[in-house]
C-alpha cells in the first residue's frame, strides 16, 4: 500500500514539474538566442558605422575636402548617437544597481555632450554663420576650419549640456538656439532623473543589506544567549 502511494506521489511531481522546467529551459534557451541576435545586430549596425567613420578621416588627410567632412561628420553623429543610446538602454536595464552601474550612467552623460557636440558640427558645417564664436572667431583671420573648431564646439556642447553657458560661444540660428535648449533640459532631466535615480535605489540596496547584516548577526547573539 505504502509502496503505491509512493509510485502515485512520484508520478503526480513528475507529471507536475517537468512540463514546468521545460517550458522553463525553452524560455531560457528563447531569451539566450534572442540576445545573441540583438548583439549581433549590434555588431553589424555599430561596424557598418564605424568603417566608414574611420575610413573618411584617413581620407581626408590625404584629400581635404568640405564634402567629405560633412560626410564623415554624419557618420560619426551617427555611430555616437548609437552607442550612446545602446549604452544608455544597457544602463536601464541593470536589475541590481553597484557603483559601475553608477560610474557607467555618468559615462553616458558625457558620450551626450559628445554627441550633441558632433550634432553642432554638422550644423555648422552646413551654416557656417550658425554660431557666434566669440574671442575664438575674431582671433581667425576669416572662417576657421573643421578642425579648429570641433573643440571649441565640443566646449560649447558641454557647458551647455551641464548648463553653465559662459556665454562666450551664441548660437544664432534659429535651428541652433532650439538644440541648445534641447541639450540643456535633456542634460538636467538626465541628472535629476536617471542618475539621482540609480543613487536612491543604489543606497537603499546598501541600507538594507546593512539591516539584513545586523537582524543575522542579533539571531546568533541570541542563539548563543539561549545555548
């Protein structure tokens, strides 16, 4: 009798449970090939940017041309804009937060002013009078170069982007004044959002596993007590 009720027990569990971790290795073995194929998309789409990014600045070297600036501007606008993005949906993604998690969003807060720094690159290689450089631009005698002024764009972009805006570089163009806008509240948004976000939870995590330390370490005080 014990020995049928037995029998009768093992198959009701098995019945129970394997259907239950099948469905449990299928869904894992699912999410495992579906990001295998998100990375390898990744890869694909972040080379197909990357090697014409580089190869247009080796080209250039050799062959100056305005056309082939623009062009490879865009193409670098381009392959930062997608790394930043998938960097940041990497960060937001992140089940449990650590001091990486932390240090990684504050890389992407700048990778934004990169971006936003390559954005005004490419507007001022359209509108050359889109921007008021200043000191800078009087110190040029006539319009200065790419390269002279992708720095001094990249410095407007993030001080613009952390709002401090000297006031030395004036956007001018109506297009111009309204991406300045738009770098400036998405760098706040990104700060008080995102970022003061992952600090809140990243702190609450260490607090509670401070709490859970001292309720063990209390237990074994008063196991040891009772013995």
């Amino acid at each position: 009798m014990k020995h049928s009720v037995l029998e009768q027990l093992r198959e009701a569990i098995r019945r129970y449970f394997l259907p239950r971790r099948h469905t449990m290795l299928l869904a894992a073995i699912g999410e495992r090939e579906i990001l295998l194929a998100e990375r390898r998309r990744r890869g694909i789409i972040g080379w197909s940017l990357a090697v014409p990014a580089i190869a247009d600045r080796l080209i250039v070297i050799f062959a100056p041309n305005h056309a082939l600036y623009l062009v490879g501007s865009i193409v670098w606008l381009l392959l930062f804009s997608f790394i930043t993005w998938n960097e940041l949906r990497g960060v937001l993604r992140q089940k449990e937060i650590t001091r990486e998690t932390i240090s990684w969003s504050i890389s992407i807060y700048l990778l934004i002013g990169l971006t936003w720094g390559l954005f005004y690159i490419v507007i001022y290689q359209v509108q050359p009078h889109a921007f008021s450089l200043g000191s800078f631009g009087a110190s040029n005698s006539g319009s200065p170069t790419e390269q002279q002024v992708f720095p001094v764009l990249l410095y407007f972009s993030l001080t613009t982007l952390s709002t401090v805006g000297f006031g030395d570089i004036l956007p001018l163009t109506l297009q111009t004044r309204y991406a300045a806008v738009a770098e400036g509240i998405t760098g706040q948004f990104y700060l008080a959002i995102l970022v003061a976000r992952l600090v809140g939870i990243y702190m609450s995590q260490v607090a509670s596993r401070h709490g859970e330390h001292q309720t063990h370490d209390s237990g074994i005080k008063e196991s040891a007590k009772e013995d």
